[in-house]
C-alpha cells in the first residue's frame, strides 16, 4: 500500500466505506472528509462526501475551499462510480479546519412568542474562524459566545508548518539556470544529443528544478526517448504534485514507450483527480483496448464523444471496437 499513489489509496479507502453504508441499501447514509497531506509539499488530496464545507484560514482570513459539494454520502446507491479525488495546495502557515454541522447549528435567540431562532447562513462560522486566528480553543469560545450550542461540536484542525518543512536550500540554481541557457541553442535535431547532454548533467545537479524538469522532459519526448521522458514527468509530477498535467505526459509517454502497464497506472491516477478530462479519457480508451479490455475501452470512448462528438482519437477507438462487435 505503501507504493500507491495518494489518489489511488484515497479513493480505494473511500469506496470501500461505501461498500460498508452501501449495503444497508439507503437507509443509513454518512457524510465524510477524509484526506492527506503531503508534508514534503503542503500538497492536500482530500475526499468531501456532503460534509460541511472545508475552511482555509490564511493571512488572517478564512475562506471555503470549495463551492459545493460534489459527492453524495456513504451509502448513496450507484455513487461508487463517480467518486473522485480533489487537491488543494498549501501554503508555508495555511490552517485547514473542517467540522461538524454544530459548529453552525447556534440558537442566536428565542423570540418573543417562543420562536427558536437557529443561525442558517454556511459564512456564519467564518467571522469565529478569524476571531480565534485558527486556534481551536479560541474558535470554540467565539462560537459558544455567540449563541447556544444545540447540536454535537467537534473540529479538526491541520497546520502546514514551514519551520518544519522548510526546503533545502538549491545551492546549484544559478550553475543550472546557466547550463539551461547553454542548452537552448541545441534543442534542435541537429544539436540534439548536444542539448541532452547538458540538461542529464544539469539533471544531476538539480533533480526538483522546476523549468530544467520542463525542458528536459519536452527535449526527450521531441527526440524520441519516450521511456526516459516518461520516467522524468512521473517523478516530476511527485516533486511537485500540483503539476497534474505531467502525470497525463508521463501516461501517454509510457505508451509511446509500450510500457502499457505503467501508461494505465498514470492515466488511472489523473483519472482519480480529473475524471472528465477529455484528452485523458481518449488516452485511457486507447491503453485499455491495448489489454483487451473492450468495455472499459469502450466506457471511455462514450464519455470522450459525449464531450466531444468529433474527437478523431474516439472515433477511431469506436471504429476498432465496432469492427469487433463492442457496442
């Protein structure tokens, strides 16, 4: 377990949840969030399944990291196949704190004909968020002073602290920035080797810089060397996990390289965090007819054509399905 991709383990966990609530067949439905944070990066890969809204507290505000909610609670029948996984990207100092309904459900007061009067406004919170300046106990005592508590508390609080994650200083930046610029005269076919041989000896200096890593990665897909180019974006796109477009390079350079069993595994990885992507599903459609796995080829070519009817990569999977009778 150790060896998947936080995506992959976040979203197996969750559905296996699911399977539990799922088999009292609708009558008991459970709302969750549930993630991870990577504390090399900050990196969140979080699960919100109709629980309140998650809150960043930041610079002395706090906001909602997300708009609405996406997925349905556990136990919600035929939801296991939409499940997918969300990111949020850290700050050095960020606070993310999530809690339970009762954090919002506070009698303000009692009207003169008995009237309970419950706070029903979601911003409510946000103002004992900043109050409290993310502190817990702090938050507890804005909120227990604004009304009267009618529902069970309880908050979670998670810190990125930067004291403790503070990057190694890259003392080799400037010497690669420098063989960067002697690189580009020969990103050409003709001084190709030349320019591969600078970036790898820059690579080997500064393995996480980011532009040399761009480079280096479109300088070996143009020239070929798909397996390599692949190998850089993976472990790219694990350095900087924010970059997601490398993990759909790393998917499609594994099947020009014909390494098809890794080319799924990234392509089902981008898939946890993007499940619509159009580009990602063509690939995914072409990968899994490689397996011979026609239906899953198939589901993913319907899902491309939905978004786009004339996608020629889609037509051309539906082309090669029809011809084996898979409709």
């Amino acid at each position: 377990m150790q060896e998947e991709y936080p995506e992959k383990w976040l979203r197996n966990t969750f559905v296996e949840l699911h399977k539990v609530f799922e088999s009292f067949k609708g009558s008991m439905l459970v709302s969750i969030l549930m993630g991870l944070v990577e504390d090399d990066t900050g990196f969140m890969y979080y699960v919100n399944a109709e629980h309140p809204y998650t809150i960043l507290y930041r610079d002395g505000k706090a906001s909602f990291i997300e708009k609405s909610s996406l997925l349905r609670k556990l136990g919600t029948i035929d939801m296991q196949s939409s499940v997918f996984v969300q990111t949020f990207q850290m700050l050095p100092g960020d606070i993310i704190i999530s809690g339970s309904d009762g954090k919002d459900d506070i009698l303000l007061r009692v009207e003169d004909d008995g009237t309970r009067v419950i706070n029903d406004e979601e911003n409510w919170i946000l103002p004992k968020i900043e109050e409290g300046k993310g502190d817990l106990k702090k938050i507890y005592t804005a909120i227990s002073q604004s009304g009267e508590i009618t529902d069970d508390l309880s908050l979670v609080r998670v810190e990125y602290d930067s004291h403790v994650m503070d990057l190694v200083i890259d003392l080799d930046m400037e010497e690669v920035d420098l063989m960067l610029l002697e690189a580009k005269p020969f990103q050409n076919r003709k001084g190709h080797s030349k320019a591969v041989e600078i970036l790898e000896a820059a690579y080997r200096k500064s393995p996480s810089h980011i532009q040399l890593n761009k480079t280096i990665i479109n300088v070996h897909l143009h020239g070929g060397n798909f397996k390599r180019a692949a190998t850089l974006a993976e472990m790219f796109s694990e350095i900087h996990p924010a970059e997601f477009e490398y993990i759909y390079i790393a998917s499609v350079a594994y099947k020009r390289a014909r390494i098809f069993s890794k080319a799924l595994e990234t392509g089902e990885r981008l898939k946890y965090r993007f499940p619509d992507m159009l580009k990602n599903l063509t690939n995914l459609s072409e990968i899994y007819f490689y397996f011979k796995d026609y239906q899953r080829s198939l589901e993913m070519t319907k899902k491309a054509l939905k978004q786009d009817p004339e996608n020629i990569r889609a037509l051309l999977i539906k082309k090669k399905l029809a011809k084996l009778n898979i409709k």
